[in-house]
C-alpha cells in the first residue's frame, strides 16, 4: 500500500515509554507511523521501528525538538510532502525537571513549559492548517493526572499540564466546525523511565493515592489514544480522559 493510501498518523516522543506503545497499538498494515524524539539516544528509536515493522506495519522517525518552531515546521513538511496528508496528531512529548516553587530555576521552568506546553502548540498550530484543508483530524494531548490535582515539587510540570488541558479545550472549540476533535487524556502513574527513577518514599506515597493499588503500563494509556483516535470516538471532544487507578475522580 502506497504511504499516500495509508491513515498517517504523527507522534512525538514515540521513541519509548508511553509515546512508543501509542506508536505499537496504532500501527499496522494501513497506517503510516511518523514520530519523533529529542535525540537522547537514536537507539530507542531505532528499536520502536524494530517492533512496528516486526507486527507488518511502517514507521519513520527523525530527531526534532518539539520546542523549536523550525524543527516542528520542517518535520511536518515532510510527513505532508511524503503522504499528502495527517490523519492523527498525539502530543505526547514531555519532560520533568521536579524542584520545589521557591527554588525552582528559571531554566527549569522554562524548559518545562517550552517542550509540554509550547511543543503541543508549535504542533497544532502546524498540523491544523493541512487538518483543516481535509475537514477531518484526530489530536491527542497527553496531560497528567497532577494537571487537574496539583502536585508539590512540579509546578513546571503541573502548570504545563494545566495550561495543555486549556489549549485542548481551546483548539476542540476552534477545530470543531471543521471536522477536528481535540481531546487530551491524563495518565497517573505509569511505569516508564520518567517514574522509574522515582525515591522508594515518593512511589510509596503515589501508591497509597491510588484505590486501585498498582501502577499503569504504557498500553493502559494508548488504547485510550487509540480509541480518541478511532473513528468511534467521532462525536469526543474538549475531553480530559482520566487513566490513573482511581487516583483522581
Ligand atoms: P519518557 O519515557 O521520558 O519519554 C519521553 C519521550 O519524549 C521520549 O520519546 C523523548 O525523546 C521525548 N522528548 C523529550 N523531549 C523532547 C523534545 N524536546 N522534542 C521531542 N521529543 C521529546 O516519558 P513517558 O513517561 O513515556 O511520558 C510521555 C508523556 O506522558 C509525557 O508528556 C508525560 O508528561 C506524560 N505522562 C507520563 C506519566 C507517567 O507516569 N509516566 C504520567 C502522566 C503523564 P528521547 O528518547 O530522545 O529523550
């Protein structure tokens, strides 16, 4: 099947954890996997192409900060220039850099917001206009649990995740008329390299805040993207969907 026939699907930060199983649930032999990844290591990447193209799908990767406009323009340059179209946008690139409010760095605050917050925007803004000439879109906003709840020691994080359930709600309203749904969806604790390096004490108390007693995997939260992104989920949107356990109702 030529990749101009295929459903075109974009990811940022697929090349693990969360982003990566997105890519896994959604590929196949129909759908044409785009994502991207800050470069930390063109291994991970590498091997999430392995795995697409092990289960008969396809995917093509490239290193772009999503925080760069240039990056962001010139990465969706060539997905459109190579498929003529983008079916499905996830958002799903994100960082940490905890530290507690009146310690906070500015750096740290502003890196935060510039990949979570800032990122998702360069890349709607971006993927809108060819969503747009289609009338037909599916974005996906990855938020966090603590977006809604708060969280001490991630006030960058947090306000980032505050601010992208906003612009979620925002863009659903603007791209509605247009055939585009705009959802976001709030994992809680989900077991990646972003919480595996996490203090016995901080996990334990993350623990004892979730009724159902366990942590989530990567594949709980992309079959909810999978879902958004599905054309049953056709009248979803300015939605915040909740994976976390019960940790927040
Ligand atoms: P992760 O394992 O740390 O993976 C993060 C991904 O984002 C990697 O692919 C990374 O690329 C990419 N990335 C980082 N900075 C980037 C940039 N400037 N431009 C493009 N890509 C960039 O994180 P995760 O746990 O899977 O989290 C994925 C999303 O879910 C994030 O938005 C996170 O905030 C959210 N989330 C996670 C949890 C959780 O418990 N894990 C809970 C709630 C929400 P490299 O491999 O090159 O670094």
């Amino acid at each position: 099947m030529s990749k101009d026939a295929k459903r075109v699907v974009v990811i940022t930060g697929g090349s693990r954890g969360i982003g990566r199983a997105i890519a896994l649930r959604m590929a196949g032999a129909d759908t044409e996997i785009y994502f991207n990844y800050s470069g930390r290591d063109s291994r991970d990447a590498e091997e999430t192409v392995k795995l697409i193209e092990d289960a008969g799908g396809s995917a093509s990767h490239a290193r772009v900060d999503v925080a760069s406009r240039q990056d962001v323009q010139d990465f969706f340059n060539k997905v459109v220039d190579e498929c003529g179209r983008v079916d499905v946008l996830v958002n799903n690139a994100g960082i940490t850099r905890d530290g507690l409010l009146v310690r906070m760095k500015e750096e740290d605050w502003c890196r935060v917001l510039d990949i979570n917050l800032k990122g998702a925007f360069h890349c709607i803004q971006t993927v809108a206009k060819t969503m747009m000439k289609q009338r037909s879109g599916r974005i996906i906003n990855m938020a966090s649990v603590v977006g809604v709840m708060g969280n001490p020691g991630q006030a960058n994080y947090v306000a980032s995740k505050a601010g992208l359930i906003g612009l979620t709600k925002t863009a659903a309203k603007e791209l509605a008329p247009r055939g585009i749904t705009v959802n976001a969806v709030a994992p809680g604790f989900i077991e990646t390299s972003m919480t595996v390096d996490l203090p016995d004490k901080a996990r334990e108390a993350m623990l004892a805040q979730i009724p159902m007693k366990r942590t989530g995997q990567p594949e709980d939260v992309a079959e909810v993207v999978a879902f958004l992104a599905s054309e049953k989920a056709s009248y979803i949107t300015g939605q915040v969907i909740h994976v976390n356990g019960g940790m927040y109702m």
